[in-house]
C-alpha cells in the first residue's frame, strides 16, 4: 500500500496543472492581441501539442471577441510573407499561422522572413500570432533572430507532459486507474 501511494504522488507530481496555466496564458494572448489592435506585432504562441493548439484556437477566437483570421501553411511553403499577403486580402483584426513545422523548407522561409522583416509592418498592420513548438522556437532564434526580437517573449502553452500510452508504460494500469 506504501508503494501504491508514493506512485500515486509520484503520478501527481509528473503531470502539472496544466489546464491552470494555460487560461492564464490565453488570456494574456487574448490581452496582447487587444492591445496591439489596428498595428504590427509578432507574437510567439508556443506549443509542442497540436490537439491542444486547435482547441487554444478556439477558445481564444471567443475570447478575443472579434474574429480571428487563421491559416495553416501548406508543406510547400516557401515565403512566408507572400503566404500572409495572399491570406489577408481582406482587413483582418489578427492572424494566426499554423502549420510551419510542416514546412518542408522551414530554414528558407525563416532565413527569407528575416530579411523581408521591415516589410511585416507594413503588410500587416494587425497583431500576426506564429504557433510554434520549442523546436521552431529554436530556429527562429539562429535562423530569423532580427524578426525573433520583435516578438516579445513566447506565450507558452503547457500540455500534460504523460500521454495516457505513456502513463500506462511507467506505471501499472491500477495505480494509473487510483492516480488519475
């Protein structure tokens, strides 16, 4: 029974309040987009979980109050900003971007943003919302550190760091059962 509960605190100790943190986080997201209404702003939502992104999506489209034009870069994306200007034909009040870990020449259109960065503000002239993962996060550091520095420090979105697969290799199913 000893064994049972210290795997049990164990369970708890592993997997965070996420859920917690990531209202705080979209909200601050939500605050931030207002803020910046009507100008250019990069800003880094980062999050390795792409289940948890879409739902994140959602919420902040209710939260924002106003709609939210989003896109998903195509593997073949090879300039970001000619994929953003060709997105936002019409006025938009924010745009979200998903979709860049698929990109098949990501260093490219990184190394290509960062050159081409003075011309975001005038071609956006709203809040521009990246989703990344820590991965991107990286690159964007060594690849596009020019454009990186305009954003301010990513909003970070947390996801339960155990699958439910996961959970079931490092623990036996009734002390899964029990911590869950």
């Amino acid at each position: 029974m000893h064994e049972l509960a210290t795997q049990n605190l164990l369970l708890r100790l592993v997997v965070p309040e996420s859920a917690d943190s990531n209202s705080h986080a979209i909200e601050r997201l939500a605050r931030t987009i207002a803020f910046s209404s009507g100008q250019f702003a990069l800003i880094l939502a980062c999050c390795d979980d792409k289940l948890l992104r879409h739902k994140l999506a959602k919420q902040l489209g209710k939260l924002a109050g106003h709609p939210i034009t989003e896109i998903t870069l195509s593997p073949d994306t090879n300039n970001l900003l000619k994929t953003l200007e060709k997105a936002t034909q019409t006025p938009s009040s924010a745009l979200m971007v998903d979709g860049l870990e698929t990109v098949k020449d990501l260093d490219t259109v990184l190394m290509g943003a960062n050159l081409s960065r003075n011309q975001f503000q005038a071609q956006c002239p709203f809040p521009l919302i990246l989703w990344i993962d820590n991965a991107i996060l990286a690159k964007l550091r060594r690849l596009a550190p020019d454009l990186r520095s305009w954003a301010g420090n990513p909003i970070r979105f947390e996801s339960s760091p155990l699958s439910p697969t996961q959970k079931r290799e490092y623990f036996p199913p009734q002390i899964v059962a029990v911590g869950v």
